[in-house]
C-alpha cells in the first residue's frame, strides 16, 4: 500500500477531533475520491496527511514512513503533492517566478526541464507558456490559475497528488479542462490521486473508488463501478 492511514484522530481545538477513528489504505497508482458534507473532515484530512495539522493518536505511514512529525517540506520530499482548496497562487509574482518558488533549489535549466516535460502530459499546460513571464499571476483566468496551481504541485514529481476542491470556483468550461488533465496525467505518469471533491459527477467519473466521510469517520467505501453508487453516496451522506 502507498497510504495506510490507521485510528486517525485530530482536529483544530484540543479535545475536540475532527477525525474519529478514520482508516483507510490507497493502492499505487490508483485513484480514490473523498466525499462528504461541510464539516466531515475531508480538508482536515488532507492537512494531516502534510503534516499542516497535527493529530493527537493514530498513524499516516506513506511507502511505510510514519509521517507524524515530518514538516509539510520533508513530506512533499517524499513525494506527496497537495493542491490547495482554490488553487493557490502567489497573484503578484509572475507565472513563472511562481514556479521557479514551488520548484525549491533548482537551476534554471532544471526549472525549465521540468516545466517542458510537465507541458507534455497536456496541451493545457503549453497554453500557459506565452504568459509565463510577460504578466503577474492575477491576469490569469480562474482556469489558468488553477493549471499554474497544479504546475506548481508537479514541479515536485510527486507520486501521490492530493487535490483538494480542485473544481471549485471555476466555470463549467475550465472544471472540464481541468479534469480533462488530471486524467491526461493519470494516464502518462501512473500518479497516484487522493480526490477531495463537491462535484459528484466529474469525481465519480474520474475515480475508481471513494470513501464518504461522516463525523470524521468513513462511513463506507463504495465501488465507483456499481450501478448502485450515486445512490450509495448520497444516501450515506444524507441519511446518517
């Protein structure tokens, strides 16, 4: 297992978890969507995995590596991207000074290399080479700050990519772009994809499973292939 995630317990207020006792393994190479209402613990999750939040029992092992501890620097080492909520941006830094920052300790050459085969996985990316330097970050679209967010998880040739609402906000136009490019990626670099996602058909569409998060707990894990699972989901999510 890439991730195996063990009695998971935390939150932001001391005594006062957000996640109960959440468990769950994610294969290699594989896709798995993580749903539920506001409040469920799917971004909270997310940030323990980086190690942005700090949980009090239970365990996060990646490729058998206990990550509690770790600085969210040493994890993305390690090779777990995270896309924020929004697709985060530096909007006064130019495009590509924005890359230059996510990429760490690079040369320029080696910035340039990988961005050129980053371009490769998607001709959505390649679309963004001509403003890469001739404007600041917030002259971009919402789609093409989204494409420069994920750009900038990519620099990093992460193995694991955890998306964070990575639709949300956008037109209906650039939420299917973007997918069109996760999968692009999918299916040239075998990522393996951590999906935290409101839109139930782009993320059963894309993924093969999904776990429904309840009270900081998963309530169930559900074959995305089932003819049954639209109705799995929203009946575990609503009528707990």
């Amino acid at each position: 297992m890439m991730l195996e995630i063990k009695m998971l317990r935390g939150g932001y207020i001391k005594n006062a978890p957000v996640l109960n006792g959440l468990e769950f393994n994610l294969r290699s190479q594989s896709r798995l969507a993580v749903f539920g209402q506001n409040g469920a613990g799917k971004s909270t999750l997310a940030k323990a995995i980086m190690g942005l939040l700090p949980y009090s029992s239970g365990s996060i092992c990646y490729d058998g590596l206990e990550l509690q501890g770790k600085t969210p620097d040493a994890i993305t080492r390690k090779g777990i991207g995270y896309f924020w909520q929004g697709g985060r941006v530096f909007p006064h830094l130019s495009p590509w000074d924005n890359l230059r920052f996510a990429a760490g300790r690079i040369t320029r050459k080696e910035l340039e290399n990988k961005w050129m085969s980053i371009c490769q996985i998607s001709p959505s990316f390649a679309s963004l080479q001509k403003k890469l330097t001739h404007q600041t970050a917030t002259y971009l679209s919402g789609g093409e700050r989204h494409l420069l967010a994920l750009g900038m998880v990519l620099i990093r040739d992460p193995e694991l990519l955890i998306l964070d609402e990575p639709s949300a906000g956008l037109a209906p136009s650039a939420v299917d772009e973007l997918f069109l490019v996760l999968d692009e990626l999918f299916k040239t670099e075998n990522t393996t994809i951590l999906l935290i996602e409101q839109n139930l058909d782009k993320a059963m569409a894309f993924c093969e499973e999904c776990l429904v998060l309840t009270n900081g707990t998963i309530a169930r894990r559900i074959d995305l292939s089932a003819e049954s699972a639209y109705s799995d989901i929203e009946k575990t999510m609503f009528e707990q």
